[in-house]
C-alpha cells in the first residue's frame, strides 16, 4: 500500500511513508490559523479599528459560536452521508480549502465601513469562515477512522497531526 489509501476494507499493517504523513499532518496548520487568530485579533479589530462598542463587538463574536452549536452537527452528518454514498468526504473536505477567502474577507472590510455595519460585515464573514472551518475540520478528523491502515499506523498519523 502506498499512501493514504480510502478504500473501506479490513486494516492493514503496512508501513506509511513520512510524505503522506506529512501532507495529512499539515492539514492541521489551516485549522491552527482559524482557531487562533480571530480569537486573538477580532475583539481588538473589531473595537479599536472599526469602532464597534463593546457590547456589540462580544454580540458579533458570540453569533457565529451560536451558530457553530448549530451547524457543525450537521456538518457532521453530512460527511456521514457523503462517505456512505461516494466513499469517501472529500467534496466537503475540497468545499472547506475556501476558507482562506472567508478569513480574508473577516478584516477586509470596505473602507468607511464602521460602527455596527462593520459588525454586521464582521459577523456574516465569521460565520461563513466558521461554516467552512466545519467543512474541513469535521471530515478532515473523521478521515483516520475511514483509512484502510491497522491500529498502530493510524496512532502514527494522528501523532503526527498532534506534532
């Protein structure tokens, strides 16, 4: 077996080489990104660089975590239901790489834009980003469970997601 094989069927005891190790473990990158950044930079942009007051800025920030609640269940269920018709959930996976784009528009604000437009732009883009987050971190986390490969290799992988 080379790489990361998908195919549903009894675990194997091959050996995985470091590139497919490395490729799954830098998926875990992006996700370290999302996590973090809005959560260290977004209050502080959101009310020194936009002059949004503070209660609306902790309401802009708590809406997209609301809806997190609501979405990432059944983000959830729909990589199920895209692993058991196609095999596997890489449509959800491909849908999630756009994320960057909803990052780049949470502090691409149009230029004038303040107060509580600049949170209602903030809110919408956070969302979006937190929507396609689930997109990728729901199946992406899943995926080990789904590889043809023993008990031992998968601990390797997911030790190599965690480094």
């Amino acid at each position: 077996m080379t790489g990361l094989d998908r195919r549903p069927a009894a675990a194997t005891d091959a050996t995985l080489p470091r590139g497919p190790l490395a490729g799954f473990a830098a998926g875990s990158l992006g996700m370290g990104v999302w996590v973090t950044v809005p959560g260290l930079l977004l209050l502080y942009f959101l009310t020194d660089v936009l002059a949004v007051g503070p209660w609306l800025a902790g309401l802009t920030l708590l809406l997209p975590k609301i809806a997190d609640v609501l979405l990432h269940p059944w983000v959830g269920h729909r990589a199920d239901v895209e692993q058991t018709r196609r095999g596997d959930r890489r449509r959800l996976l491909l849908l999630g790489c756009a994320l960057p784009v909803a990052f780049a528009a949470l502090f691409a604000v149009p230029g004038g834009l303040t107060g509580a437009p600049a949170a209602a732009w903030v809110a919408v883009f956070f969302i979006a980003g937190n929507l396609l987050f689930a997109a990728y971190q729901v199946p992406y986390l899943a995926t080990p469970a789904d590889l043809r490969i023993g008990y031992h290799e998968r601990t390797r992988l997911m030790a190599f997601r965690m480094v």
